[in-house]
C-alpha cells in the first residue's frame, strides 16, 4: 500500500520529463522556421503585374503593398502548407485562392485584402446603399478562363482608381464597405450559372418595372339591415344563363389555352442555348451571416447587381470557401444539390476546415500550449492584419459613382442607364426605356430621373404611344406644383396638374383641363368646396381690317360651373349647400342642399337671372316666377319673396366671383406653362453651400474668410508679441515718433522693467521669509512638546522639516539666479530697444 503511490509519482515524473523534451522541440522547430521565413524574399515579376499597371503610379503605393512582413511571411508559409495537405487530401477538388497576387505581384493572403472601411455617407450605411454602390461603381472584367480562381486579386485601393475588376475584386470592395458598416459579411468562392457570371441580365425584369404588391385586396362583406329593401325578382331563365355562362367558360378556356401556347413559344425564343462550363464557372458573391446589425436571416448578395439572393438560390451551384478579414474556411460539405441544404455555422469544424485558430485569426501551429494559448487569446493577437491602407480616394467616390460617368444595363425589354451627378448639363442621373419588342427597337416609354435641379424636377415620364408626358416635382417651387401630365405646353389643351395642397391659399389639389372643360379638386378649405367644374365656349371669331381671323387671346366664355362642398355640420342640413349650378349661357342658378339624415331627397332651389342689370339705384326686377323651390318637408313654411330676392342677388355676385376664379385659374396655367418653358430653355443646377469642390461662390467665400481670419490672427499675434504696443497706445499710435518721444518711451519700457525685476525679487524674498517663519515656529512647537511626542508625530515632524528645508533651498536659488540675471535682462532690452526700427533713428 505503501508502494503504489511512489510508483504513480514516479510516472508522473517521468511524463513530464517528456512532455517538457517534447515542448523543447517544438520551440526549437518554431525558431528555426520563424529564421527561415525571415530569409525569404518574394519579389514581383514583370509578368505577374496587372494588365493596367501603367494607368496607376505604383510608386505612390505604401511600402505594405510591395513587400511582406514577418508576420505576413509566417501566414503565407501556413497558407501554403494548408494548401498542401489540402491538395493531397482532396485531389479532385480545385485549388484554394488563398495567396493570389496583388497588384504590385506581391502574394498576398486573401483575408489581408479586406480592410474594414465606414465612409461619412448614410447611404453607406446599409447593406443596400454599399451593393447598390459597388455595383454602380465599378464595371466587370470576366474571369479568363471563366474555371479557374483569378490569378491577381486587388486591393480596394486599386479600385477606386481604376473602378474595373472581376466579381473577386466586386466582392472584396463590398465586403470590406459592409465589415466597416457592422455586418457579419464573408467572401464566397464558389461556382453560379452563366448569366450571373457574365452579368447578363436580359432576360430579368427591370426592377424598376416590378410593381410590389403591400397586400392582398379583401373582399368586404356587405352588411345585411334587419330593415332593407328587397331586391326585385330576378325573371331571366335560369337554363338561357347557364347556357351563357357554359359559352363564356368555353371561350375563357380557349383564350387562355392560347395565351399559354403564346408564353410557351415565348419562352422557347427566349431559352437560352445550354451552358457546357455549367457547373464549373468560377464566381464570387458576398454572405452575410445573421446577428449583427439586426439581420434575421442569412443571405447572399450579388455584387455585379447589388441585390440580395436566398442562400437557397438555383443560381449559385456549390461553394469552395469563404473568407473574412480574421480566418479562411474551406466547405466540406456536398455540393451535389447547390446551396439550398448548406449550413453556414461556420464554428462546425466537420463542415467548415479553418486556416486559423479561432474566429479571430490565430493559429493553432503556433500555440502548442494551452496556457500560451489562453494567453494569446486574451491579448487578441491577430495574424490577418489587412496590408491595405485606408483608400481616402472612397471620400468622393460615392459622388462619382460610374465609370466615366454613366453605366448602361440592359434587361428584358429595358434599357437602364445610369449616370453621375452633375454630369449632364440637366441634372439626369437615371434613365429607363422600355420596349415592346425583345430586340429592344420599338421604345414605348421612357422615364427619366433628375437631381439638384433648380426647379424642383424629379422625374419624367414620356409614353412614346400616347406622347403623354408625366412630370414630377419636389416640394418648393412655385405654385406648390407636384406633377404635370401634358401632350403639349399649348394652353387649352388637355392636362391634368396636381399641387400640393397644404402649400397653397386656396386648398388646390389637382387641376384636369380639357380644350372646353377645367375641372379643380380642392381640400380642407374653409368653405368646404372640394370640387368645381367648368364648362367653356367655343371662342368668338375675330378678323382684322384684311379680313384675316385673328386669334383671340382673351377669357374663353363661359357656358357652365358647378361647385360642389362638404357637409358643415354647424349648419342644419337644409341651409348647407350642397351642390351649386352656374348656367350662364341659360342665365339660370340651381342650388342643391345637403341631404338630411332621415331623408332620401335633399332640397333645392331654381333662379333665373333677371336680364337687366341692376345697381344701388336701380335694382333688379323680381318676379316669384324666377324662383322654383322644393322643400323636402311639406310642413315647412315656404321661403318669402324678399328672401328668394336676396339669395338671387347672393348667387348672381357669387357667379360673378366663380368667374373671376376661373379667369385666374387659366392665368395661372397659363403662367404655370410660360415658367416651365423658359426653365426648360435654360436649365439651372443647384448646388449645396457644402458642396465647396462644385459650388464656385462657396468656395471663393470661405477661402476669403480663411485668408482674412489669418491675416487677423498674424496681425493679432505680431501685436501680442510688440512691446512697445501698450507704450504706443497710451501716446495714440503715431505713425512717426519725435525723439523726444522716443526718448520717453525708452525711459518708460526700461522702468517697467526694472519694477517688474524688483517686483519678482520681492516676491521670491516675501516667500522665503514666511517659509523661514514657519520653519522656526515648527521648530519651537517641537520643543515645547518633545517629551510627549508620539513615534507618528516625530515622523510627520520630521518629514515636514525636510520639505520646508526643500523648499527655502529653492528659493534661495531662485532669488540668487534672479539676482545674477536681471542686469542681463536689463541690457539686453537696451540693446532690443536701441535696434528697434522705431526707436533707432532717435537713440543712436
């Protein structure tokens, strides 16, 4: 018994002799490869450089794009044995893209290309704003041959200056926006289909044409009342409609019959030949994992479209691996069926092989001890440290978005293009055309976009079919226009204009003008009128002295207006109009009244206009025959004379008022017309105050206000530094100094000197003497008190004895210096005043 706990400590012993020779080796292992990576130097080769050196000044580049470091060394030795094992494990699969070339031809690890990037833009702050932008701003170089990885992958750097790249180089520029923005995004190599290689997008719908649908429309259940009417009794034959109806599904079937063997054919003209690389073209698109930034889900994006796919998208056929800016991960799952049955948990280790230890790039071959490991981890040691300096050419990049300019994009039966702001003289940033035939030569509608325009144009829509054009505006310009659906700026033709009607006095909402009718909407008026209708004559005819018809340019006659208003509910049912008629060329008014609660007729009023015209002294002839009136209510008292006399004269003012409206209104669109044509023959870009590399007045006035707030701070500095300025100012800065003057303020500056020195002296003398006072009181209370002192109290005597000492030492020093120095000061004030170009002339 006693034995057998000697023997397990002897093994113990013995295991850890091994187990600290085995930990010997593995050091000296690690220092003889860190030794042999410091010896190795990769140099570019002329061969290896990218097709469009010569565009960019390489020399400009960092000294971390043309060479590697130690620690970069180390990870591209650990790549290229992962690489290795990887290949003899697997040697049907593809190589890895794990050290491709940079655009120096240095190798380079492809998590040190990504550089996490946030750039002061919201619209970059989104996931849809960076695809959106990368997309834009950047054009497709295909992969040569389309099977294999790329042989250079370059830095975002390069991009911005050359915006060309394969979809590698679209996915490391959209991955490193979307890390800086706080997604959880991934590089994926893998393999797509042809079309998404290729960014072919002509048989896809124009996104946007595609109209979404917010939600279904629900069917209302009529409400049955206990108290109703009955329907009438429905006597058609019950066979004759069985029979139609039998008919009608008849022809229904057909037709759709048709309509289908049409969208087959169409299909079959449209169907693609098929794709003998199907399977094996290489692609690469951007994943974002779920998690951060509130994402729910995990999906794909697109960067040659910038849109977002299911990661269960027939369009994407398998994967190799993915990358971040810390680690590598290489699939190991099957592929057979795409990507619908994947799992991204990428902390699986049987369905992801990482390079490097953990999520944040550390590697397992170099922490052989746990402890260091532990260590390593808490320190946060990274190997993946991105080479990519941060590319200050994005600060403006989003501003220029396309290539050149202007990017086109063809789609199914639509053309969009797309250009930069301020490019175009007009403002244009968007066009879409779309067709209606599939070669994409018969254009039936064209819509434009448009930004910073002066006035207020957003949009333009034109239908080649119809030549109708729709225009839009922002809110601001004048009138409170918000579209303008036209065929032609001719006043008196047909169009239809809304405005914005919280903007305007009148309520205006939306004005419809045909060549004889003008119909107005209006809201939330006072007076509750929402509607008026205006129906006009043809002109009169008007012929000059040859007996040529002139075009009359006059107020077109009117025939008809009819007001419509609300329900004011301060007001019984039966004295709230309604619905008021102006028939001028009957000289007639009708009036109609609200309809009240428990009624289902509502009242009105007939009035024809006496047809001599009345004033103060002489007034209208009336006759009860010029007023029809019924009263829904038979127990009413009818309405007297005098009273029907009055609203007769109401209404006849009220007609001549609706006219004057009227008149108005076509001024106003006829004004409305004279502005558009005179903006659109010269139109005016706006450009923000902030924008100082556009805005040419903005940015003259802030360099005037920089140059002069300079020069007030080198003069304000020059006068802090004169000191002979307080001298100067008491005597009223004079341009020129008599010597008497000068004289006085040679006496005066030294004097002020000399009490300044003797000021200090006093005052180092003034403390040195207190310090010297305390020192002595201190002293005597020690004396006094010595015999019933403490041990602390001796101390803290002590150790304040030192310090005052300290400090009367100091002042002894300071105060015999301050002696020694101030004749030195004195004569050297002398000597600054005689050679100052003021005081020169009069001193010497």
């Amino acid at each position: 018994m006693e034995v057998l706990p000697k023997v397990e400590s002897d093994k113990e012993v013995a295991i850890d002799e091994a187990e600290e020779d085995r930990q010997d080796e593995v050091n000296e292992d690690l220092l003889k490869l860190e030794e042999t990576l410091c010896n190795i130097q990769i140099t570019p080769t002329p061969c290896s450089l990218p097709e469009r050196a010569q565009e960019v000044d390489l020399s400009q580049y960092p000294t971390s794009y043309k060479e590697n470091s130690p620690q970069e060394k180390l990870l591209l030795a650990i790549a290229d044995n992962f690489c290795c094992q990887y290949v003899h494990l697997y040697p049907d699969r593809k190589p890895l893209l794990l050290s491709p070339l940079n655009e120096c031809g240095v190798q380079k690890f492809v998590s040190t290309t990504l550089r996490p990037t946030l750039l002061s833009y919201p619209e970059l702050y989104s996931w849809e704003g960076c695809a959106s932008f990368v997309s834009e701003f950047l054009s497709l170089k295909p992969l040569d041959p389309p099977i294999d990885p790329p042989r250079h992958l370059y830095s975002p750097t390069w991009l911005m200056q050359t915006q060309r790249g394969s979809c590698f180089d679209f996915s490391t520029l959209l991955c490193s926006l979307l890390l800086g923005a706080g997604y959880n995004a991934y590089c994926v190599s893998g393999y797509a289909v042809k079309e998404m290689c290729l960014l072919n997008q002509s048989l896809q719908e124009c996104p946007l044409l595609v109209t979404h649908v917010k939600g279904k429309a629900t069917e209302q259940k009529r409400q049955v009342k206990k108290y109703s009417v009955k329907p009438p009794r429905d006597l058609r034959s019950g066979f004759e409609q069985r029979q139609e109806e039998r008919r009608q599904a008849d022809a229904q079937a057909i037709l759709l019959k048709k309509q289908q063997e049409a969208e087959r054919l169409q299909e079959e003209r449209e169907r693609l030949p098929p794709d003998p690389l199907l399977g094996l073209r290489v692609h690469c698109w951007v994943l974002i994992l779920s998690g951060n930034r509130e994402v729910p889900e995990n999906f794909f994006i697109n960067p040659l479209t910038g849109k977002s796919l299911s990661t269960t998208n027939k369009c994407f056929l398998g994967i190799e691996s993915i990358w971040n800016h810390q680690n590598y991960w290489v699939n190991m799952q099957d592929c057979r069926f795409g990507c619908a049955e994947m799992n991204f948990d990428l902390g699986d280790a049987v369905k992801w092989e990482y390079l490097l230890y953990g999520t944040t790039g550390q590697s397992l071959l170099l922490i052989p001890d746990m402890k260091k490991q532990q260590e390593a981890e808490d320190d946060e040691e990274v190997l993946t440290h991105s080479h990519v300096s941060y590319p200050y050419q994005m600060l403006h990049a989003p501003s220029t978005r396309c290539p050149g300019g202007m990017k086109v994009i063809q789609y199914r039966k639509a053309k969009l293009e797309k250009f930069a702001p301020y490019l175009l003289p007009d403002g244009l940033v968007t066009r879409l055309t779309s067709y209606s035939d599939l070669d994409c030569t018969q254009p039936s509608t064209v819509k434009e976009w448009y930004q910073h325009r002066h006035d207020h144009l957003e949009e333009r829509e034109l239908k080649k079919t119809s030549n109708v054009t729709i225009e839009h505006f922002r809110p601001g310009r004048s009138y409170a226009l918000k579209s303008h659906r036209y065929i032609t700026m001719t006043p008196e033709t047909e169009r239809q204009m809304d405005f914005y009607s919280h903007a305007r006095a009148d309520g205006l909402a939306r004005r419809v003008e045909m060549p004889f009718e003008m119909t107005e909407t209006f809201e939330d008026r006072p007076d509750f009128m929402y509607h008026r209708h205006v129906v006009f004559g043809k002109r009169i005819k008007v012929f000059g002295p040859s007996n040529t018809e002139v075009p009359d340019q006059g107020q077109r006659p009117l025939q008809k207006v009819v007001e419509r208003f609300n329900r004011d509910r301060s007001k019984p049912a039966g004295e709230d109009v309604a619905e008021r008629i102006f028939l001028v060329s009957e000289d007639r008014i009708q009036v109609t009244y609200h309809r009240e609660d428990d009624r289902i007729i509502p009242a009105w009023r007939n009035f024809i206009k006496p047809r001599d015209s009345g004033d103060s002294q002489n007034p209208h002839s009336f006759t009860p025959q010029m007023a029809s009136t019924f009263q829904v209510d038979p127990f009413e008292k009818p309405s007297k004379n005098l009273f029907l006399y009055e609203m007769l004269v109401h209404m006849m003012k009220e007609e001549e008022r609706v006219a004057l409206r009227v008149k108005e209104s076509e001024k106003e669109v006829r004004a409305i017309l004279g502005v558009r044509e005179q903006e659109e023959s010269s139109i005016e870009l706006h450009i923000s105050i902030y924008n100082t590399a556009r805005n040419e007045r903005a940015r003259c006035h802030r360099e005037a206000l920089e140059r002069t707030a300079k020069e007030e701070r080198l003069r304000q500095e020059e006068k802090e530094l004169d000191f002979l300025a307080p001298l100067l100012a008491q005597l009223g800065d004079p341009e020129n100094l008599t010597r008497q003057a000068a004289l006085q303020l040679r006496n005066d500056c030294l004097a002020d000197l000399k009490q300044r020195l003797i000021d200090k002296a006093n005052l180092i003398q003034a403390r040195f003497e207190r310090e010297t006072q305390e020192l002595q009181q201190k002293q005597q209370w020690y004396q006094k008190n010595q015999l019933t002192m403490t041990k602390e109290d001796e101390d803290e005597y002590l150790a304040y004895c030192s310090d005052a000492m300290f400090r009367i030492h100091i002042l002894k020093l300071r105060l015999s210096r301050h002696k020694d120095k101030a004749p030195q000061k004195y004569l050297a004030l002398d000597e600054r005043l005689r050679r100052d170009p003021r005081l020169a002339n009069h001193l010497w």
